[in-house]
C-alpha cells in the first residue's frame, strides 16, 4: 500500500496563492498538473498561481512554463 492509499488519504483541493496556498477541501496530497504524480501537501513547493496547478518539482514547473510561452525558450539562449 503506498502512503496516499488507505481510510482519509485522498486528494485535496487547494487555492494558490504568492508564496502560500490555502486548503479548501482537506486532504493528504494533490496531483502535479504535469505528471500526475501524487505530492504530500507538506512537500508542496512549486504551483502557478495564474493557472492554479502544484507542480512535481523544479524542472517540471519550468517545463510548463515553457509549454504555456514558448517565447522563454528563445530567452535561454
């Protein structure tokens, strides 16, 4: 059993804010916009608040920034 399964482990619903967030609904994890991956609310460190997803980790929230402004991946270079 991995540690989201069980009685109370399910997905909560979160508002994003800058620098914060806000539980609306109770829950032990919510899902990364890009890879599904579960993540613990407690290790929740990457989110945008303009399309209000939580993200894996680094690299996958710079992966969607560029996905939504493909202009970034001119500015790298």
């Amino acid at each position: 059993m991995n540690r989201f399964e069980g009685p109370g482990a399910r997905e909560a619903r979160i508002r994003y804010l800058d620098g914060d967030f806000q539980v609306v609904s109770p829950g032990a994890f919510v899902r990364c916009a890009v890879t599904s991956e579960s993540i613990p609310l407690d290790e929740l460190r990457y989110w945008s608040v303009a399309r209000q997803e939580a993200y894996l980790d680094a690299e996958v929230s710079l992966r969607a920034e560029m996905e939504h402004d493909p202009q970034l991946r001119k500015r790298g270079r």
